[in-house]
C-alpha cells in the first residue's frame, strides 16, 4: 500500500475514533437518547448493549488509526527487493 492509503486509513480510524468515543460518552449521561441516528436501535441488550458496541467501535477506530500509522513510520526501514 502507498503513503496515502496508510494516511487514509489512519484518518478514517481517527474519525472513527472520534465519533464513536462521542457517542458512548453521550449515551453515558443520557441513556434515553439515540445516538448516532438510531443506527444501534437493533443491538440487544439495550442501553448496555448498546454502550459495549459504541466503546467496542471505538476501540477498533483507535487500532486502526495506530495500525496504519505504525505501517506508514516503518515502511522506510523495511528493505525493498
């Protein structure tokens, strides 16, 4: 993969990050409120359930953003045959 898909990557995981991390601290103080549009209306377990996916969503945005970032610092030092 090349620069910009490694930056690209790291961004959609930062975005990602972002906005999940958001969402989960919303639905902390507010547990009646839809977060992001209704999109987790369908996960069972309710308001419980629907914090475990948003911190789940979260943490996944966060190892991909570091994923691609470590990709993309290392791929200097990595010898090209």
């Amino acid at each position: 993969m090349n620069k910009g898909g490694y930056i690209g990557l790291q961004i959609l995981g930062m975005v990602a990050t972002v906005v999940f991390a958001q969402a989960a601290i919303r639905t902390l103080f507010d547990h009646a409120s839809v977060q992001l549009w209704g999109a987790l209306g369908w996960v069972p377990g309710g308001w419980i359930g629907r914090l475990a996916v948003l911190v789940v969503l979260t943490a996944a945005g966060v190892v991909l953003a570091g994923w691609a970032h470590d990709r993309w610092s290392h791929r200097d030092q990595e010898p090209t045959g």
